[in-house]
C-alpha cells in the first residue's frame, strides 16, 4: 500500500469494530489497513474516534459501498454460537469468524 494513495473510509472508536469491518473488505479482496491501533489505550488514554480504516484511493468507492452494505444488511436475525469450518468456535451475535473470515451460513437445513 502506498502511504500517499490512501483514504480513510470509516473511523471507529474502538479497535474492534474498525477489525470487523477490514474484515469486510477483506473477504471481498479490498486490501485495507487499520491505523491508530500502535497508540490506542497508551499511558491509561483513549482516543475517541481514532481507529481509521483505509484503502488505496481507486478502492474508496467499492469498499464504502461495501460497507455501507454490511451495515443494512445487519443479521435480520439473531446469530447464533456456532462453529466456523475453520474449526473456530464463534461467539453469539458475530456472524464472521474472525480468524479466517467465513461468513456464517445460517441456521441449519432442517
């Protein structure tokens, strides 16, 4: 990534969530990067709103859209533990695992 091409697509509070939405743009091939973590919580501060996800310049468009997407699109229903392919067990409520960002499949065929 060349540090002069990039745009910030979203800013978060916390860590977290700006991870979860790289994750986003991640599983569709967007290459992005999470800056602000390398200071957050040092010394007992926080920084409000200083998670900022980028992507190079010619990708904003696609990866806000994606966003954007993900968001209204939230699970119209509830989430339940379950247990990605990959093996890992994944929490109630996140409906991507986050170690290697499967989607959740929904419930089972009955």
């Amino acid at each position: 990534m060349n540090p002069e091409e990039l745009v910030i697509v979203q800013v978060y509070e916390f860590e977290d969530e700006a991870h979860l939405a790289r994750s986003v743009l991640d599983a569709d091939g967007i290459d992005s990067k999470v800056l602000g973590s390398e200071t957050a919580g040092f010394g007992g501060l926080t920084n409000a709103a200083s998670f900022q996800l980028v992507v190079q310049k010619d990708l904003f468009e696609r990866a806000r859209d994606l966003l954007e997407n993900a968001e209204s699109d939230d699970v119209k229903e509830s989430v339940p533990a379950w247990k990605c392919k990959c093996g890992e067990e994944v929490d109630e409520g996140f409906a991507i695992c986050w170690a290697c960002g499967c989607d959740w499949s929904g419930p089972p065929e009955a």
